[in-house]
C-alpha cells in the first residue's frame, strides 16, 4: 500500500473552502500525500496544489467571479459552456494567473481528474501529469450538465465526474468494489476535503443540475448516463454515510474536513463577501485542526 490520498470534492464556488484548506497546508508545508483526486472545482484546486501556488485557487475565484466570461449565462449563450473554455482554461490558466507548470511537472504527485464517460455512465479517473496537455481532463471533471458541453478525450465522451463519484476515497484506498486505476496502489489514508457540512442531505430537486439535465432530455440517446443523474442523490447520501462510519472506526483510515455549517454559496456566487467567508472558514477549520492532520497522515 501507498501513503496517503488527498480527496477533493467539486461544488463550483463552494470550492472556496476547499482553497482555504489547501492554503493552510501548504503554509505549514504539509505536502504528505502520494495522490490528489478532484472532482470538478476539485480537480481545478488540485491542479494548484500540485503546483504548489498558494492563494492561486482562491485569487481566482474572486477576481474572476463578476466576469461574464469565467461563469455566467452569456458564456453559456456565447460557447455552449457555463464555465468559459477558453476564459478559464486557457486565458486564466496560461496568462492571466498562470499554473506553474515547471512545478506542476517537477512535482512526484500523482493527480487524478474525475469525470463521468457519458456512454458508460461510470467515473473516470482521467491522470494529470503534462500542462496544458491535461487541462482538458480538467475542464472534463468540471463540466456540468446541461450547461456544457461534452469533451471528449481518445474517442470518450465525459462530463461532471461528481455525478458518478463525487468523493473519491474509496478508489483511492481501494474498498469494496471500487474500480482499479492503472498505475495507482491503494492508499493507506485519505484526508476528505468536502465542500457541504455534514448534515447535508443531497434530494433531486428542481434547482439541482441533475433535474435540469433530465428534464432536457438531451441526454435520452445515453440511458446509462440518465440513470446515473436519476440516481445521483441516493447515491450520494448513502456513500457519505460510508464515509463517515469510516472515519468513526478507530484510528480509522480516514479524515474528513467538512464546513461545520450549511454552506449559503451557490455553485455560481456572486458575493464577494460570502465567498471570502467560505475561504475563512476553510482556513480556520484547518488551522485548528493542524495537529490533527499531522498525526493522521503521519
């Protein structure tokens, strides 16, 4: 068995934890982890870890949150794409806040971008090791239904990979009948970074991307992957309830960083206020529990 497993989840700006928490680590150079596996705004953090650019995520989302052309109905409207492309992927990637690439390279962690093959209507654990070769693994993991459009990659068709594996710690420890991923051994620990508190329950309500993706139908030509939206919540509730009977077990091989209240940001928020509060809470949550993490990952 390997190390230890860092596991992000998606949630578009609630993310903004999740970038807190990763600032913090990387402030105390705690860089222990073997494997990064994001998922949606998750894989788009972990690229910045891997970098090891402190601030980078949360810069981001901040300064680019008012812009039409990051996430907006006009970029939808305009490209066919929520989440600009070629804003995102390649203007702010490559220009505007640059990855490291040099580091990102350099660095021996392996990070994985989770995404959903459409056909299938199962995960993809797509590796990224070159940039700006594998940004395009990246915006896969991040791409919503019914707000954008499929990417595909050596002939799949992927989107969101949270609607198929949203908190991907069980292939990363290799439980139960989780998938096995070419080139990954199975961790001995994961730190759980989630982006809602842990009461949360998911429902298939009208203002979840999954209701609206179904009742487009333009996904009716790939059964396997409307079955996975129909089923999504379930699924959810069920496997973080796993996790955290995990994480209840004696010295347990998992650790899970969660907002400790219901989360009021919206995957496309616009206040500046409320997403800089999420950062802080990521931050502090963090920080108080620096001893903690530390033991854990030994």
């Amino acid at each position: 068995m390997a190390g230890n497993a860092l596991i992000l989840e998606g949630g578009g700006f609630r993310g903004m934890f999740t970038s807190g928490v990763l600032d913090v680590l990387m402030e105390h150079g705690i860089y222990d982890f073997d494997s990064v596996w994001g998922v949606s705004a998750g894989a788009i953090a972990a690229s910045s870890f891997k970098s090891r650019q402190i601030g980078r995520s949360m810069r981001i989302m901040l300064a680019f949150r008012d812009d039409r052309r990051f996430m907006s109905l006009w970029s939808f409207a305009r490209t066919g794409d929520i989440a600009g492309g070629e804003f995102l992927y390649e203007e702010v990637q490559n220009h505007l806040d640059p990855v490291d690439v040099a580091a990102f390279e350099a660095n021996p962690l392996r990070m994985y971008a989770v995404a959903t093959d459409v056909v299938f209507g199962t995960p993809a654990y797509l590796p990224c090791v070159k940039l700006p070769d594998d940004v395009v693994k990246v915006k896969a993991s991040a791409s919503l239904p019914p707000v954008s459009r499929m990417v595909e990659i050596d002939g799949h068709r992927y989107l969101d990979g949270g609607t198929t594996d949203a908190v991907p710690y069980e292939v990363a420890l290799g439980l139960g009948d989780a998938p096995q991923v070419p080139g990954h051994e199975p961790a001995r620990r994961a730190l759980v970074v989630m982006t809602q508190h842990r009461e949360y329950r998911k429902t298939l309500s009208p203002l979840t991307y999954e209701y609206l993706a179904l009742r487009s139908h333009r996904y009716d030509d790939f059964p396997y992957y409307v079955n996975a939206l129909e089923t999504r919540a379930d699924r959810y509730n069920a496997m973080r309830a796993r996790l955290f009977a995990l994480e209840a077990q004696p010295q347990g091989p998992v650790l899970v960083i969660a907002p400790e209240k219901p989360v009021e940001v919206g995957v496309s928020e616009r206040d500046g206020g409320k997403l800089l509060d999420l950062y802080l809470q990521g931050r502090t949550q963090a920080e108080r529990r620096l001893a903690e993490i530390e033991a854990f990952l030994g």
